[in-house]
C-alpha cells in the first residue's frame, strides 16, 4: 500500500487527461440544451407544441370515447403541472442555481452510484457497495486481488458497468474534498466501513489503488469508479477555469448530463439538507412532463392508426399501402392483381364496417330517398317546360340525397373484377401457342400506378363518408327541404288546376271576358314558373354545406329563404284572385284605360317583389360569409328583372313611339344597376334599393302622365 503527499505532483490536469470517451457530443448536447432552454410557456416552441398537442388531444376526445378517461387525466395532470412552475417563477433557472452551488451528486432512480459534478466520474454508494469480502461486527476480510479484479469485472450498479479500480490521480482528485459524501467523522473516514482515509499528517492511507493492490488479503478498502458517463471534453468544458463558457453554460452541460441519460439528480443545499424545491421542479418538468406528452403522442398514433382501418373524415389510405412493395406491384401484372384484389377486399370491408356504425343514419335517408325514386310522370295540366322543370327538380333532389353507399361498392366491385379478368387473361395467354408473345403485349400495356388506384378508391368511398356525415349532422334540414319540396310541387299542381278553375270562376262571375282573363292568367303563369325556378339553386347551394346556420325560430337560414319565397308566391297569387279584377274594373270605361290597366298592374306587382327584396335584405347582410352574400345577392335579383321585362314586353306591344323608347332606355338603365357592388355594405345596399324603387316609381309616374298625354292627342284627332 503506497502513502502519497497531497501536492502540485498530483494535480487534476494528469487525471484529466486519463479520463474515458464522453457518450455524447457536442452537437448533441447543444440540441438538448436548445430543447430545454426554458420550461412551459416561458418557451414560445414549448408553448406552440403543447397547444399543438392540446388541438390533437380535442380530436381525440371527439373521435374516440374510449379514450376519454385516459385523455383527460393526462389533461389535468399537465395543467396541474404547469400551473405550479407557473407559480414558482423558471424553473429551470432554480434548477441551474442549484447545480452551481452543488458538487456531488446521487439519484433517485440510480440509488447505488454518485457523481462528481466535475469529472463526471461515477462512484459506488458506500451504503450498498461492499468494501471487503466479509464483514462482521469483529472483523473485516478484504479482497485479494484477483478477488478484487473479479468483484470490478462483474459489477453492475444500477445497469453501468465497465467500473475500475480508482486510480492514483483519480482519488487524488478528491481525497481532500470537503464535500465528498463518502467522509464521515474527523478523521475523513469512509462512511460504514470504518477505515481512516486521511491521517493526521494529511496522509491518505487505507485505500487500494490500482498501482498497489496486494495480491494476498492485507488491510484495505476495495473503491471502485467509471467514466462511461463523459470524457475529458465534458471535463474541460465544465472547469471552472473555461473561458469559452459561462457558469449559466457549464451548469446547463451537467444538466444536459443527467436528462440525456435519464438521471433523476437529489438537489441539496449547502448544508446537504434536501433542496425540495429543485428536486420538485425537476421532476415535474424533466419527468413527468416528457413522460405525459409521450402519453399524449401515443394516444395520437393510436387514434392515427384506428382512423387508417376505419372510414372517418380524416380517412388516410397510405397506412394500408404499408404492407405492399408498391415498385415491384407495380412491375408485375401477376403482383399487381393479386394486389388489386387484396385491396379492393379491405376497401369493401372498411365501407362495410361502417354502413353498418352508420345504420341509423343510412335507414332514414334511405326513407327520404324513396320518395324520390319514382320516376317523374308528366302532368296533363302542366306545360311541357313546367314538367321539365318538376322533373329536373325531382331528379337533382335524388342525385344530390342519394348517399352513393351501393355506387361506391360497385366501383370498387368494378375494380376488383378487372383484377380478376387480368388473371383470366393470364391463364388464358399460357394455354396459348403465343404465350411469350403475348406476355410481353400484356406486359407492356398501360396500368395505374397501384398507388394511384388506392388513392382513387379512397376518394370514392370518403365522398360516400362525407355525405352520410352531412346528412347525420343536417337529418332535420334535409328532412324539412323534402317535405318544402313536396308541398312546392303539390302547390304547382294546385295552381294549374283547382286554383285556376277558382279565378276563372271569379272572373265569369264578374262578367270578365274569356279572353281578358286568359291574358291575366298567362302572365300569373310566366310569374309563378320563374319564381319556381329559384327553388332548386337555392336547395343545391345549401346541401353543399352554406346556409345551415340555425335561426331564432330554429329554421335554418335556407328554409326560411324559401319560406319567403313561399310567401312572396302567396302574395302574387292572392292579387291575381283578388285584386286583379279591381284593377281592371277601375280602368275599364277610361279612355286609354287598358294602357293605364297594365301600368296599375306592374306597379302593384313590384311592390310585391320590392317587399321580398326587402326581406331578402335582411337575411343577406346576416350571412358573414361573402359567398353566401354574393350567391344570395344573385339569386334574389330575378325577381326585380322579371318586372322590368314585363314592361318592356308591354311598351313593345303596344308600339307606343317616343313614350316606348324613352321608357325603353331608362328601364335598361335601372335593370343595369349591378346592386352586388354593395356586397360587403348593408346600408349601401339599402340605400342603393331604395333608390332603385324610386327610380322605378317615379318611371311608371311618368310613363302613366305620357301614356294618358299620348290617348288624349288620339282622342282629339279621331274627333276632329
């Protein structure tokens, strides 16, 4: 056993230099230290992934209830977690603070080692290791050396292996540290073994090193150490002598150190009492916090994965392509078949698997689609364009409510049977006398890309996805449009039957002439088919998802559209039995009165129209969508253009000179007006209507004063 003297001899420069390779590099260090730069939301990328994160867990709360419990625990222990670092200031700064002010080191989850802060050696805990080969209350039998080597050789502490016995420099190192846990009493004894490690001359005595270790058992303590955690780069960079880095950088590297490998370091104070703080943050935001997003994460990837084999929103194929080499299906047509066929067998068990999650939703629209199933049969009553319209309607309705769950099969069905003609072929070719021939033809024939073909299937079925998912969300909306429908389509009929045999009743009974009358009801015709019209581009914009916003009056915003089209309907039809005879009977006796009839007629019809422009108003400039506000703009403004046509037809009939053309180019002039220009503006909109309407009132006014103007110059003529 060798006694050495404590001087310049033995310095930590010759120790250094003798230490293993470090595990991790620079550039590794470097990227943890940017990763935990700062803990929680003091960190706008910390911050940006957990919101990240938080979104993905709020999908997965939606789309998968079994998942629920497990999210939302995870959920309250982050928030938990983050409120207390809130509340204790940086953590990571406490963290830093403490490991200046700290040199050794032991783990919670590594009880059987310590470290030195700066070597990065490890050493045994010298509450478990054993010191001497046996040991009792008497007597202690210390290790030979081939006793010693083998005990080193197979020593395992806490999963690090590849221990040593402590060189020369290494214990030189700190044999006279005052804060090195091992020392206890006076004397620098190694606590529980009981051997005097410093005498009073300042000598160390009592301990084995690898230089001088007996061969034959002799008084001596066995104190082993490992370097597998750093190399003397860690070292150098952490010497309080560095002029690179600052201590906030140096402490940051042992931090690095103990995250990187897992360690859960026990913070002390000066005193060596425990630091409770350090230690709480610590495990919170190193710990816990990683240990809760990687939770997180794999309930993403599960959800991810569960959403791959089932028909969602967020229907992703490429995880089925996972289990086919795609370069040589597509370089085989015997791949590419059996391929083809083996997909096309998941496709239609995916649809499958969810018509049957959807049952419910798919057995009510089936009902709603058999009332579109018949074929249209042409009513006798009505026009051949009145019945080309109810059936484009019934047709439209029926395509855009059929859900496509049996088309969707079929094409995949379609796809499938290709595949199996392309094996037919096969077969067929190798009975053939040509085979080798017609193999390459075969060969050489243009194919989609396997990958292209799934992708195609995919879109197929997720449109079928997207209908049911509508339809389920909007079951009551669709339900209320059939039935809207219907009752337009029975109304129609009405019109044409019941409701004409009762103004033509009327009419007779007031003595007005067939012809008259007849006249009256071909424009109520022309009026009511193009207010028909405006049905179904309002039906198509709607069940393309635009809208569906619930009133008040729990309508959405399409039905009550349409019932103000309805009522504007309503209004036409009641002037046309009950106001329109009035008209005629004031103006009948007057000279020019049939003139001055019509004019009557137009101005009490605009105002009909002006009262729906007036309600289409205000449904328009509450839509906050501007192509709700552009499509709504548009399809309202037919109902004002149809009047200015009416009159234009009614000036050109009666071929009414000067007073025509001028009347002419102010009504083009009105009918130019581009009121979508007020678009983003309701009160320029209202404001630019009114004007309108005022334009229009004071044109008939005009065009009345000219017309009774005009009659008087022929009546005073044909007397003269």
């Amino acid at each position: 056993m060798t006694e050495f003297d404590m001087g310049e001899n033995g310095s930590a420069a010759k120790m250094i230099t003798r230490l293993n390779a470090y595990s991790y590099n620079n550039i590794t260090a470097r990227l943890n230290e940017i990763t935990f730069e700062a803990d929680g939301i003091e960190n706008p990328a910390n911050a940006a992934e957990m919101n990240r994160l938080s979104s993905q867990r709020q999908q997965l709360l939606v789309q998968k209830n079994n998942m629920k419990a497990q999210i939302k625990a995870i959920d309250e222990t982050l928030h938990a977690i983050e409120q207390k670092i809130a509340a204790l200031g940086s953590g990571t700064r406490k963290i830093l603070e403490a490991i200046k002010s700290q040199r050794w080191y032991y783990f919670k989850n590594k009880p059987r080692i310590l470290m030195d802060k700066n070597t990065g050696l490890l050493w045994q805990n010298p509450t478990y290791f054993p010191y001497f080969k046996s040991e009792t209350d008497s007597q202690r039998v210390p290790y030979s050396l081939d006793e010693a080597m083998t005990v080193v050789k197979n020593l395992n502490l806490d999963g690090y292996t590849n221990w040593h016995i402590v060189t020369i420099p290494e214990f030189e190192y700190v044999a006279r540290e005052d804060g090195l846990p091992y020392w206890t009493g006076d004397h620098r004894e190694i606590a529980r073994c009981g051997q005097t490690i410093i005498n009073k001359y300042g000598k160390i005595t009592s301990v084995w090193t690898d230089r001088d270790y007996p061969k034959e058992h002799a008084g001596g303590t066995l104190i082993v150490c490992n370097s597998q955690l750093t190399n003397d780069e860690y070292v150098a960079n952490v010497s309080q002598g560095n002029q690179i880095y600052t201590e906030d950088e140096r402490a940051r590297m042992t931090l690095n150190l103990f995250v990187q490998n897992g360690l859960v370091p026990i913070f002390r104070n000066n005193d060596w009492s425990m630091n409770e703080e350090a230690n709480r943050i610590y495990q919170q935001i190193y710990i816990e916090r990683p240990q809760l997003l990687q939770q997180l994460q794999q309930l993403e990837l599960s959800q991810l994965r569960a959403q791959s084999m089932g028909l969602t929103a967020n229907f992703d194929y490429r995880p089925l392509l996972s289990g086919y080499d795609i370069p040589s299906i597509n370089n085989s047509v015997i791949q590419y078949y059996q391929a083809v066929y083996s997909i096309t067998e998941k496709m239609l068990d995916i649809l499958q698997k969810y018509e049957d999650g959807q049952h419910e939703t798919m057995e009510a629209f089936a009902k709603i689609g058999l009332q579109l199933s018949s074929r249209y049969t042409d009513n006798p009553h009505l026009t051949d364009r009145e019945n080309q319209l109810l059936a484009d309607q019934q047709r439209v309705l029926a395509s855009r409510l059929e859900l496509g769950m049996d088309t969707a099969k079929s094409q995949i069905l379609a796809i499938r049977q290709q595949a199996q003609t392309l094996e037919q072929r096969l077969n067929e070719i190798s009975l053939g006398s040509d085979a080798m021939y017609e193999l390459v033809k075969m060969e050489q024939e243009p194919r989609a890309s396997f990958t292209f073909l799934v992708e195609n299937m995919a879109r197929i079925m997720k449109a079928v996805q997207q209908k049911v998912a509508f339809f389920a969300q909007h079951r009551d909306f669709v339900t209320n449009l059939i039935d809207i429908y219907n009752a337009r389509m029975n109304n129609y009929k009405v019109f044409k039957t019941s409701m004409r045999d009762e103004f033509v009743l009327l009419c007779q009974q007031d003595g007005i002439e067939a012809d008259v009358y007849e006249q009256w009801y071909a424009k109520w015709q022309k009026n009511y088919f193009a207010s028909s019209q405006r049905f179904l581009p309002l039906a198509e914009f709607a069940l393309q998802g635009h809208l569906l916003e619930n009133l008040p009056n729990n309508h959405t915003v399409a039905e009550q559209i349409l019932y103000i089209l309805g009522e504007y309907e309503s209004n036409v039809n009641n002037f046309y039995l009950n106001e329109r005879k009035g008209i005629y009977q004031q103006y009948a006796f007057q000279a020019g009165g049939d003139l001055q009839d019509k004019i009557a007629v137009e101005i009490a019809l605009y105002q009909i129209s002006e009262k729906f422009q007036q309600q289409m108003m205000k449904m328009i400039f509450s839509r906050q969508k501007a192509e709700e506000r552009m499509f709504l703009l548009k399809w309202a403004e037919p109902f004002f253009i149809i009047r200015m046509d009416n009159i234009r037809e009614f000036l050109q009939e009666e071929e009414l000179g000067d007073v025509s053309q001028e009347t002419l180019e102010r009504l083009t002039s009105l009918k130019r007006q581009n009121l979508t220009a007020y678009m983003a503006d309701g009160q320029a909109y209202s404001q630019a209507l009114q004007q309108r309407d005022k334009d229009f009132n004071a044109l008939m006014f005009r065009m009345r004063t000219d017309l009774q103007n005009k009659v008087k110059t022929r009546s005073k003529r044909s007397n003269s």
